[in-house]
C-alpha cells in the first residue's frame, strides 16, 4: 500500500526564505534517499507561519528505509543542521495518508 507523509511545520515567519532554501535543497535529497518529492508549499495568503511537505512511498517499510538513508546522507545531516542552527522550524506534524481516489 502506497502512503504519503504530509508533514505540516509551523515555521518563524520572519525567517521564511531560510525555511524557501531548506525545501529547495530538499529536491535533490529526497529522491536520492528513496522518497518521492510531491512538493513544499509555502504560505501565498492568510496564515504566515504555516507551510507543508508532501512525500510519497511505496510502504511504510520504504519510508523506515528511507529514513534511515536520510541520516547517513551528508547534504541531509547537513540541511538538519541548517535547520537546527537558524532556528527557523518551529514545529513539526506527520501525517501518514493512504490514497482513496486519484485525480482525474
């Protein structure tokens, strides 16, 4: 059974372009630690401090391998360590969706 992670961060809405380059550096990470990039959303409208993550897996073993490759690749740890140094990330939720009905 195929999940999606959608992960809902509750970031500093001063530092949102920090939290911009830790989604973008994601886009080459993620794929090559066996993950399928969906996309980051940041805020357009309304609320300032909220944006999301979706990654997609074939199962939730895929996601545990995933997750284990995440922590010995070196731009991962090093995107963490972005994260953790300026603070930006607020808040972490996920959210594991299975797909009832596909886009037509």
């Amino acid at each position: 059974m195929a999940i999606t992670v959608f992960i809902r961060y509750r970031i500093d809405a001063f530092k949102r372009e920090l939290f911009e380059i830790y989604s973008q550096r994601w886009q080459s990470i993620i794929p090559r630690c066996g993950g399928d990039l969906i996309g980051y959303f940041m805020p357009h409208e309304g609320t300032n401090d909220v944006a999301h993550g979706l990654i997609s897996f074939d199962s939730l073993a895929a996601y545990e391998r995933y997750r284990a490759a995440l922590r010995a690749d070196a731009e991962g740890r090093a995107n963490f360590a972005l994260a953790e140094e300026h603070r930006f990330i607020l808040g972490e939720e996920r959210t594991f969706l299975r797909k009832l009905v596909a886009a037509q």
